[in-house]
C-alpha cells in the first residue's frame, strides 16, 4: 500500500509562474532569463531574485561563438594598453581570432551601450582591463555562457571573478629598498589613484620598506596622482618645495616618472646627482630618457597573454589551477638613481 501523502519532486516554475510572483509580466522575465539587455537593472536583479529563490533553471541552448576576444579600457591613453593589447593578439593570432578593442571613455564600469554589443558578438571571452563590470554586466554574461577575465583589478576580485595581475606588493618594496641602499631616508611617494587596488599595493610596499629598515613614514612625502604626466610634474614640485624635500622620488608609473623629470628640471635639479627617481611599468621609452629611467618591470604583456589563454581554457571548459594569477615584478636599475649627495 502506498505510503499516504508522499511528495513527488515538484518540477520548477514555469515563467508564467515566475512573473506572477514577481508581479512583471511573462515577456520581461523571458527576457531577463534570455539574457537580453534591454531590461531596467532595477527589474532584471527583482527577477533574477525570485528565479533563484523558487529554483527556476533555464536550460542552456548551446550557440556558437563567433572567433574574437573583446577587451575593454577604462581610457585607451598611452603606453599600457598598447602592451596588454599586444599581448592578448600574440595569444589570439596563435588560435586564429580577432581581437575587439572599446575604451569607457574614463569610466570604471563599461557603458549599456557595451555589454548589449558584447552580446550581439558573442565573443569566446571578455577581458576587461583596469576596470570593473557591474553585477548586472556580470550576470548577463554568465547567463550567455560569455566568459570573462579582469587584468590588472581596480578592486579586490571577488571569489568568483578571474583575475590576472602582477605582484605589486613586491614592486613597490624592492623599489623602496633599493633607495634605501643607496642612502635615501628622504624618499617622496607620488601614488596612482586611491581606488586602484595596483595603486595601494604598491604604496603598501614602500611603507613596508620604511618600516624593515626603522624609517619614519613621513605623510608630507607621500603625494596622490592619477597615473598622469601633469600629476607626476605638479606633485614633484610640490614636494621639492618643502622645507625638508625628498633626496629621491618614486613614481607608480612611468608617465607620471616622467612629469618628475621636468619638475626637477624646472627647479634646476640634476637626475640623479641632486634627485634620484624611480618609476613603474618600464616601458621602452624609459631607456631613451636623459638619464634612462630606474624602474619596476611589470609584465603587462605576458599579463595580455595569461589572460586570453585563461579564456580560450573557460570557452573550451577547463577551469584555471588558481583564480588569481600574479606575474612577477622585477627591478630594473638604470642612470636616474644614485646615493644621495647630502
């Protein structure tokens, strides 16, 4: 005899069903679960919530994709994208695919108008490069089996995000440490921008630097920049106005290394007899300076590469050993560093 009130496993929602209990209609939350773009963010994370609260799983329609990478940048300005740029094609022309490039105009988060172009491509992966996707951008991704891998994260990635990055950390100890050997004590900081996290491991690294070898971290020496030539030249001056200025300048990045060059100049200091300066990237315009640039090598093309392999692994359905890759820093000793004359 059976058993009285057995239960049956109950079959998922119907979407019908599911816009019912979200109090939209039948065409929105299909095109919520199809991934489509043209849906308020608002309503598209309401729905996505009472999917996931009742169990609706949408059976995954299996679609080609078209033979591209896309990368996207928060500003197409200077040397770095070029050399993440290269590396990603060196990857994609090994597997015959075309590489998409589009810039958010300065924005951290890509535009609508980006994501809803993404999606119409239907690209083997995405590569977002110092910058951030929404969860929105995000979820619409993974609801069209689109792959993505952040270089070079402004924030703290997620447990779920892939990222490729450099050890930064490292770089700005080993730079900080090298002035220190040579005698430096008075060792100015012009930083990247505050929300990157690059930025603030790197600074990270110079305090712990300071702090092995017993110096005092002055905050007078320690300058906010934006990874700009304009920066890099209005905060060194700054800092060679002080009372008690720095016998040394370390830059986060090459550009604003260079801004540092014409403040000293400007105040008829000689590099490095009366200033020494460090920057970070090493790009190849860095051994044509007047004296070539001290720097930190960081490894933005193989950084390109890594991550378009990791894509070309998820769209073939391998899961990377580690979701956090870090290539490593290394310091590159040229003619703008040397002991301190006083």
């Amino acid at each position: 005899m059976a058993k009285s009130g057995s239960e049956t496993p109950r079959s998922q929602p119907t979407i019908a069903e599911i816009a019912r209990l979200a109090g939209v209609s039948a065409p929105t939350v299909s095109k919520v679960v199809n991934g489509r773009p043209d849906i308020a963010a608002e309503t598209r994370a309401h729905v996505l919530k009472v999917l996931h609260e009742h169990g609706y799983r949408q059976k995954r329609k299996i679609t080609k994709r078209s033979a591209l990478i896309e990368l996207v940048f928060h500003e197409l300005v200077g040397v770095y994208p070029i050399e993440i740029i290269n590396g990603v094609e060196r990857v994609a022309e090994e597997h015959h695919l075309a590489v998409v490039v589009s810039e958010s105009q300065g924005k951290q988060t890509p535009r609508r108008e980006w994501i809803e172009g993404v999606l119409s491509r239907r690209p083997m992966g995405v590569i977002p490069v110092f910058s951030d996707l929404s969860v929105e951008q995000r979820t619409l991704l993974a609801d069209s089996d689109i792959p993505f891998v952040v270089v070079d994260p402004t924030g703290v990635p997620g447990d779920d995000v892939l990222s490729v990055g450099s050890t930064d950390w490292l770089g700005g100890l080993s730079a900080t440490r090298y002035l220190l050997e040579l005698g430096h004590r008075r060792i100015g900081m012009i930083t990247g921008p505050s929300w990157a996290l690059c930025s603030r491991a790197r600074l990270d690294g110079y305090r712990a630097a300071l702090d092995a070898a017993g110096v005092a971290i002055d905050r007078a020496l320690i300058r906010d920049g934006r990874f700009e030539i304009e920066g890099g030249l209005s905060q060194a001056a700054a800092l060679l106005r002080l009372p008690d200025p720095p016998t040394a300048i370390f830059a986060l990045n090459d550009g604003m290394a260079i801004g540092v060059y014409h403040a000293a100049s400007q105040a008829g200091l000689r590099i490095p007899e009366d200033l020494s300066v460090v920057g970070y990237d090493d790009y190849l315009i860095d051994q044509w300076l007047v004296p070539p640039l001290t720097t930190v090598r960081q490894p933005l093309r193989d950084m390109g590469a890594t991550a378009a392999r990791m894509i070309l692994d998820l769209a073939d359905g391998v899961e990377p050993r580690s979701k956090r890759q870090e290539l490593a820093t290394e310091l590159v000793v040229r003619g703008s560093t040397a002991p301190p004359s006083r």
